[in-house]
C-alpha cells in the first residue's frame, strides 16, 4: 500500500488537511455566502414547487400537512450543497450565475434523494433527521408499510421533473438537457443494481456504480460547473467522476454493517472485493483524485482538496477506530 507513487494515508492526509487549511483562512467566508445565497434561491424553488399541491381548495386541507413535511425535509437537504460549494469562490468568484447554478443543482439532486429514499426504505438520514418516507409513516397510521416508500419516490419524480421544468424556463435548457442524460444514465444504474446477484465480477461492479453513484452525483456537478469554460469543467468533472467512484467504495467499507441487514450492494458482501483489496484500491483511487488536481490553480486545488477530504474522512475515522 505504500508503493511508489502512491501516498500512504496518513501523507495523503497532511498534504489534504494543509489545503483545507489554507481554503478555510482565505475562502469559507464567501463559500458560506454563496450557500447563504443558494439556499434562499434553493427555497423559493422549492415554494414554488409546493404551490402545485395548494391549487386544489377541496384538496387543500388533506394536502396540507405533507406541504410541511416535504418543505422541512427539502429545505434540509441544503447541507448536500456545502461540498460542491467550496469550488464556488475560486472558480467564480462575486459572480451571482453560481447561486443559480447551485441552486437549480440541488434542486435535481434533492429529488433524487428522496427517491433513493423510497428504494432503500431509509426512514431517516442516518438517524440524523427524519426523511420524508419516515415523517409519512408515522402519519399514515395502519398503512401498509410500503406506502410512504411510494409516496417519497413519486414526490421525488414531481420534484425532478419541475426542476427540469424551472432550469428551462429560466433559460438553461443546456442544463435541464444535460441533466436528463444523466437521468438516463443513473436509470441504468438502478436497474442493473437490482438484478445483481453474488459474486459480481469487479468490472461490472464498477460499471454499475459509475451509472448510478457517480451518475447522481454528477447532475449536481455539472449543474454547478455550467458556466464554466468547456476545457476547465471538463477537467474538474473528470475528477469530481473519479473523487465519487471513491465515495462509493469508501461507502461500501464504512456502511458495511447497514448494507448486510438492507442487502444491498456492497463490494466486501457481493464478492467484488476482500477487504485488503477493497482498503488498497480505496487508497490508490484516493491518491489518483488528489494527483489529478495537480495542473489546478492554488485556490481551486485548495477547494477541491476540501471535497476528497470530506470523501475520504470516514475511511480514515473507521481505520482509526479498528486500530484501537
């Protein structure tokens, strides 16, 4: 694992914590102010969207309590902005088109978590706050259990098609084109996933996780990267695609437990990895993310430093515990 030139963990982490350093003394002031901006923007759009639920006055009443829970989880879904946000600074500077950018992002990214949610049952996020599946089942007494999982995928359909819908309308029909494709990509993914059956070979495994995790989080990305020169997104998005296969594995290693009970994919549990491999690859693919900033100006490799690190950070925490 520490072969030439791959970095050992802990180097990886001097040189990633000093970037982080240095990005939080010169640029969280404006990172926090440009969240502070999407997240008004962000909240509008999510109004907007609950206004469709309004429209119907004999509908109204019934409709009004799940209004509050899909804005009071939405609206917490801003957090899912802080990492990309850290490129915002450096990369546009006072500029308002960033907010837009953001904030439309999240707005697709954001249905596609509650539809994740409804697949996967999650009836809260990691027990820090309740989803929408969880909210909709203690109110839906009696229910079959299934109903709020219905429920949350279809708002997050409602949700993804009037982000679409917005980012035309505002005039990014590039936006909502690319976001449809990669829609179309994830889809793929999704449906791929299901049919898995242990062991699943390492390249299918990683085709896989490309089309769905690293798919996803892409319509965030390229969202946000938009205005950007082609060259320059192109390069930054090339490694935001590496830094999320990362995200995946590191996923699979620390949600290990959780992904056994729920039997979903996981690389150590469907055969694609032992777990000595799986810890070498995740550092090799850390290594590569980081390496790949290199050509970056001082302010971007910074921002982006911020983003492997946040990757990277629950690898390290569970490494650390199980040295204990």
């Amino acid at each position: 694992m520490t072969d030439s030139p791959q970095l050992t963990l802990n180097s990886l982490f001097e040189a990633l914590d000093g970037c982080e350093d240095r990005h939080r003394r010169t640029l969280q002031d404006d990172v926090g102010r440009l969240m502070l901006g999407a997240g008004s923007r962000y909240a509008a759009e999510v109004e907007g969207f609950l206004s469709l639920y309004r429209r119907d006055a004999a509908l109204a009443p019934i409709l009004d309590p799940l209004i509050s829970e899909i804005r009071d989880y939405a609206l917490w879904l801003r957090w899912l902005g802080w990492n990309i946000a850290a490129l915002g600074p450096p990369l546009y500077g006072s500029s308002g088109v960033a907010i837009d950018a953001l904030a439309f992002g999240l707005l697709a990214y954001a249905a596609g978590r509650l539809i994740d949610d409804g697949f996967d049952n999650h009836e809260s996020y990691k027990g820090r706050h309740p989803s929408l599946v969880g909210t909709l089942r203690g109110r839906i007494a009696g229910a079959p259990t299934y109903r709020a999982c219905v429920q949350s995928v279809f708002v997050g359909f409602s949700l993804f098609h009037y982000a679409l819908r917005r980012m035309r309308q505002a005039d990014h029909c590039d936006w909502a084109d690319q976001v449809s494709r990669l829609f179309d990509a994830l889809s793929v993914g999704v449906v791929a996933e299901g049919l898995l059956v242990a062991p699943v070979g390492v390249d299918v495994y990683h085709q896989v996780i490309r089309r769905k995790s690293v798919a996803y989080n892409l319509i965030l990305y390229k969202t946000f990267l938009a205005p950007l020169k082609p060259a320059l997104r192109g390069e930054l998005l090339r490694t935001l695609a590496e830094m999320d296969e990362l995200a995946q594995l590191v996923n699979d290693y620390v949600d290990l437990n959780e992904d056994v009970l729920a039997g979903t994919l996981n690389a150590l549990t469907f055969g694609v990895y032992h777990r000595v491999d799986l810890e070498s690859v995740i550092l090799s693919k850390a290594t590569a993310a980081w390496m790949a900033t290199e050509s970056l100006n001082e302010s971007v490799r910074d921002a982006m430093a911020v983003m492997i690190r946040s990757v990277l950070s629950p690898y390290r925490e569970r490494v650390v515990s199980n040295a204990v």
